[in-house]
C-alpha cells in the first residue's frame, strides 16, 4: 500500500484551504495569511501519538521563534496516525499540556481539524461537521495576537460558526463532494497506527 508524498500532503491541503476554507469563507481570517505566504504546512511522519507529540512540540518552538511577517501561523499534518477521531480527540489533551509546558498556553493556540472531524451531539454525516473536516487530521497552531487582532477587525466574530452551520446545511454534502476537497485519490491513505 503506498502512502501520500509530503507534497501530496501539502497539495491536498493548500486545495483544501483555498476551496472550502477561504471558498466557502469558513474562516474570514484565512484569505489574509494565505495570501500573504504566512502559513506553514509542516508534514509530519509519525506513526504513533507520541511521535506526533514530539513534532508539535518542535513546530510550537518554531512558531513562537519565527516573525509573524513570515509565518503566522502553522498546519501540522499528520497524514500517517491518529485516523480515528475519537483518538485524534483525545490526543488534543495531550497537545494542550504540552502547550503549557512549553510556556506558551496565552501565546498560542491549537485548533484541532480532522477528516472525520465530529461535533459533539451530532451524527457522524451530519454536514455540519465538514466544517472542521480537513484531507487528513491537522493540528492549526495559531498565534493568539493575532486571533484577537482578527476578531477586533471582524465584526460580530462569535457569528462565524452559526453562519458556517447555515453554509454547510445550504451547501449539503454533494455540493461539499463537488469542492473535492479530500485527500487525493491518486494515493492510498495507509492504515493509521495509533
């Protein structure tokens, strides 16, 4: 079974932005960092979480290091582990100590995006939930400066995810299908180790 390049990976999730995220403006912050070439998409090779734990600790470091000019914020892919939500979930505890052991808990924050991603009281294909689905499962770094610069310019931010919802329900889950927005069907997603 073959497993997705990095490239593939990086590919798949730059359509993935541009089509669904800034497309169906699910993120009103997006188009600006993506335009300017501030995102960072770093391709993990774990396999296990703990592998993966290690990666998002050298990309936080990474993160607060750089200048915001050049990278604000960060995707960190995991296209070979934690396929399971309900895994993934319970990893983001995980992520957050990690946070705060680096000193960083108020400086940054992680956002968590997955392609089975599954809002609480929902059904697994309800298409509400497309709205944190990403190609593979994504851990956002973001810098919470500029989260709040974003929201002071953003009128009504806490609207977002209501109007999201509203996009999703209008959208439905053949016009999400029709944005062909997933992992590439070129290559075989190989089976996660958890």
């Amino acid at each position: 079974m073959s497993t997705p390049s990095h490239d593939s990976v990086r590919s798949d999730t730059r359509n993935w932005l541009e089509r669904a995220v800034i497309g169906l403006n699910l993120c009103p912050f997006a188009k600006s960092v993506h335009v300017k070439g501030q995102v960072h998409y770093a391709v993990s090779e774990a396999r296990y979480a703990d592998e993966l734990l290690a990666d998002l600790v050298t990309e936080l470091k990474a993160l607060a290091a750089s200048d915001a000019a050049t990278r604000d914020t960060t995707l960190l892919i995991a296209p070979y582990c934690l396929d399971d939500f309900l895994d993934f979930n319970d990893f983001l505890g995980q992520a957050d100590k990690a946070l705060a052991r680096l000193g960083l808990d108020g400086v940054l924050q992680i956002a968590s995006l997955h392609p089975r991603y599954q809002f609480a009281g929902t059904e697994e294909d309800d298409v509400t939930n497309f709205t944190n689905r990403s190609p593979y499962p994504t851990l956002h770094l973001l810098r919470e400066i500029s989260i709040d610069r974003a929201v002071a310019a953003f009128p009504n931010a806490e609207a977002i995810f209501e109007v999201n919802m509203a996009t999703m329900e209008r959208l439905g889950a053949s016009g999400w299908a029709e944005l062909k927005v997933g992992a590439s069907a070129s290559t075989e997603k190989p089976e996660a180790i958890e």
